[in-house]
C-alpha cells in the first residue's frame, strides 16, 4: 500500500485520511488575518495548513496583466500581487502553525517560491493543477527531496507521467489528487472515478482529491472510494469576499469532514459475510421450523402445519422447510413450538439445519 509521512503525519491507504484546510489566498494579502484563519481551522481540527507561495515577479510575465481568471473581474497578476505575502510575513505564518502542534506547507508557483520553502524546510511541496505539467519546476522542487504532493487538474494521465517519473527518479514520496479546475465545480464535473485511473496508471502514490465543489458531499464519496488525502480551502467566514472563497470551507465545516472522513476511513473495505459481533442478532434473527398447529404422531408435515419462525438456533433452519414437507411425526408437537430432530421421520433431512 502507498504511503507517505508529512512532518510526523503518516498518510497512505492504511491511515486515517489528512484533511488539508487550504486558506491560500483567503486571507487577501494580511498576515494577521492569515494567522487568524489558521488559528480557526488548528481550532476545527485541521492537522495540514496549507498556504500559496506567490513570488509575483518570478512568477509571471507582463502578459499576465490582461489575463482574467473566471471567478474574478481583474488580473490574475493583480489578484496575486494583492494576495502575495512577503518572505517575513509567510515565515511568521509558518511559526504560528508549527506553534500551534499542526504542520505547515505551501504550494510555490515559481522557482523563487520554491526556493523560500526550502529555506523555510517545509516537511512537504504541495504543486498546484496548474504546475502538474511544468517540469523544469517539478526537477527543481523533487531536489528539496521532500515529499511532493500533486494537483492532477486540467492534466491527463499522460501529462502527469513526466511529472510522476521525475519524482520517481529523485527518490522521493509522493501524491496525486484529482482535481476539477472550476470554482465552484458542479458535481457532475467531479468524476471520482478519475482516483482510480491515477491509482491504475500510478499504483506507488498516494491517491486523494482536490476539491472545489461547494460541500463536503464529494470529498466524503471519494474517501469512500479510497481517497487518503482532501483538500478544500478553508475561510473563517463565508461572508468573507475572495475568489476561493465561494468553493471554501469554513470552521464547521472542516470540522465535519474530519469526522466524515474517519468515519468512512473505518466503514470502507471489507468483504460480504457475517461477522462475530453480529451473533447475538443472528440468535434471533434467524428463523427455525416451527408448528403452526398441533401435530398429532403419523401426521404428515404440510404448509398448513409448520412454518418457520424466529429464533434461529431450532434443529432445522429455513433451507429445511422445504425438505421437511411430506415427512411423518414420530411424536405429538405442540403448536408454537420448534420442531426438534427426534419427532419427524427426517432420514437425511437437517443437514442444512441453521444456515443461512
């Protein structure tokens, strides 16, 4: 089974799944509302904080100036620029985290930012959907030698081989979670079925999803599915204005989804049978063969005599019923009561006695 350890966080198939509450840009550029927003979600339980490393002069070209995202109405360059925070600041975030007991990463969206969080010795490099297929960033991030955790949107699986050899090569863990790029995403657009492709075509990593649907609904279907990772951004209000903050989570929220998940963590797998707790029920549960009426000795066994009735437990069970017809009291048998191996001429009959 695929599994991964952040900071001292063991994550994989055989652990209970890490919900990443992700504030992101949530905080709109001030670091006291970004150490504000973690503390909430430390407070509803969050284990990973996530934050984005935005180093906007090496991140993106002038270009980027007239590039409008979706959910927003002005430039990706300016919505980051006004969301970035400094190097002081982004450290004072992590310590406050680390304080905290919970651990801290970020996602770096270009080679400066990565280059901050390895001076900052983060315990994981989250990449977002849109640095899947940037490969020259993914060498440069795989060299920290940290595990690596990979947003898989707007990529297939074929994009994201590259990335996952590149990874391989370097020797370090790593994760790949299903992500749909639109904010909010409508379920329609989800398709957990895409966590088992990534866990056919890439059996080594760590299988979880990214999500930016406007509930809990899908992170928990994709737990049931084997998801070992979630993540959703997370904001200590709703009322709160952003471009995440419409697909974010807040405080009760976050803190439903970590019990929703462990809940399923613990409910998910396992094969079709009975189990050993379940007899005290199966005791009553099941039915025997019982006398419907009172049966004289030579009387044949008939639908209008005998029927079968809980308890389970009689000497003959439900798939003897049938066997039973026809066959002739040795005894009287009161009504009521189950029928018991000595009273009917039952040659091979009650070999099947209580299963079922």
């Amino acid at each position: 089974m695929a599994e991964m350890m952040i900071g001292n966080r063991f994550v994989g198939d055989a652990y209970p799944p890490v919900v990443i509450a992700e504030i992101g840009i949530n905080h709109g550029g001030s670091i006291d509302l970004a150490i504000h927003m973690a503390g909430t979600a430390i407070d509803a339980g969050a284990e990973i904080i996530k934050h984005q490393t935005h180093v906007i002069e090496d991140e993106m070209s002038e270009e980027a100036r007239s590039i409008i995202p979706g959910n927003a109405d002005i430039s990706i360059y300016d919505i980051m620029a006004s969301c970035a925070l400094s190097e002081e600041d982004e450290l004072v975030l992590m310590r406050y985290v680390q304080d905290r007991g919970a651990i801290f990463i970020s996602t770096p969206f270009s080679r400066a930012a990565a280059e901050r969080l390895q001076r900052f010795d983060v315990p994981a490099v989250k990449i977002g959907s849109g640095e899947c297929n940037n490969y020259p960033l993914i060498k440069y991030v795989a060299k920290m030698g940290k595990p690596v955790i990979i947003s898989t949107g707007m990529n297939t699986i074929e994009s994201v081989r590259p990335s996952v050899e590149i990874l391989r090569g370097a020797g370090v863990p790593y994760a790949l979670l299903h992500c749909t790029n639109v904010y909010p995403t409508p379920p329609e657009l989800v398709r957990l079925g895409a966590m088992a492709s990534l866990r056919e075509a890439f059996p080594d990593a760590v299988i979880g999803l990214s999500d930016h649907t406007t509930s809990n609904y899908t992170c928990l279907g994709a737990v049931a599915l084997g998801a070992s990772i979630l993540e959703r951004h997370f904001t200590d209000s709703m009322s709160r204005e952003g471009p995440d903050i419409v697909c974010s989570m807040d405080p009760p929220a976050l803190s439903d989804l970590i019990e929703g998940s462990r809940t399923l963590f613990h409910a998910r797998g396992g094969q079709k049978g009975p189990v050993e707790a379940e007899a005290p029920t199966i005791a009553f549960a099941f039915a025997s063969v019982v006398a419907i009426r009172d049966i004289a000795p030579g009387e044949l066994l008939s639908e209008e005599n005998i029927w079968v009735k809980r308890p389970g437990g009689g000497d003959f069970g439900v798939l003897d019923y049938d066997a039973l017809l026809g066959r002739m009291a040795l005894q009287s048998i009161k009504r009521g009561y189950q029928i018991k191996r000595e009273q009917v001429a039952v040659d091979c009959v009650g070999a099947a006695a209580n299963e079922g």
